[in-house]
C-alpha cells in the first residue's frame, strides 16, 4: 500500500502530534479508512492513497479573559482531499474521498471522530 503526496501535509502531523491526537497519522490513515469502506464491502483492499491537495485546517476556541492575543484552541477540523486505488474482487477504482477528522477538547481531553465523504468514484482498467 503506498503513500502518494504527504510530502504537501503542511506539517499536519506534527499538529495532530502536538494535541496529542495522533503519534503518526499517517501510519493509522489506511486502517481508518479500511474500517470505514469494509462496512460495505468487506473483501475491499487499497492500493494507494494519494493527498490530492495541501489540507487546510479550521480552528475554533475563545479568548481567555487576562489576553486580548491569545486564542486558546478547543477544536479543530482537517478535511483531507484524498484519491484512494482500491479493489473489489477483480475490480479496481479510483475513489475521490473527504475525509474529515473532527478532533474537540483540545484544551483538555482530546478526542478524534471522522465523516468520510466520496465525492467521485470511477473504473479502473
């Protein structure tokens, strides 16, 4: 299974890593999203996953009342624009995906949920 674009993550995994999110996203990415796709075809492999674009993360969190500079940082959205190759018996495709990783209570007990959504899906040769 190989990796194709991460090299464009801005960083991002040093960000999951400092909320202590994520050890090393990218490790996880191709058993995440395994669970997700298996729920509907369970003997579907992955081939590749690319990042197809630079992932922009929205942050969100309040003004402590002593600083008028600083934002303390409670949650944050990363949708990942991804291409993954995959198969299904003798079948290959190429599935356009968003998947968004919702992480809340960074300020405190951190936790990670997701939405995948696909966006396109096309038959390989």
């Amino acid at each position: 299974m190989r990796l194709i674009g991460f090299e464009k993550d801005s960083e991002l995994g040093d960000l999951f890593n400092q909320f202590g999110l994520f050890q090393d996203y990218k490790a996880t990415l191709p058993d995440h999203l395994l669970g997700i796709l298996r729920q509907q075809h369970p003997d579907l492999g992955i081939e590749s996953i690319e990042l197809l674009d630079v992932p922009k993360c929205k942050l969100g969190g309040m003004q402590p009342e002593h600083s008028k500079t600083l934002v303390r940082v409670q949650t944050m959205d990363v949708p990942l624009d991804l291409r993954l190759i995959v198969h299904v018996k003798d079948a290959r495709y190429a599935l356009d995906v968003q998947l968004v990783f919702i992480c809340e209570g960074l300020d405190a007990i951190p936790t990670v949920r997701s939405d995948m959504f696909v966006r396109g899906q096309k038959a390989l040769p």
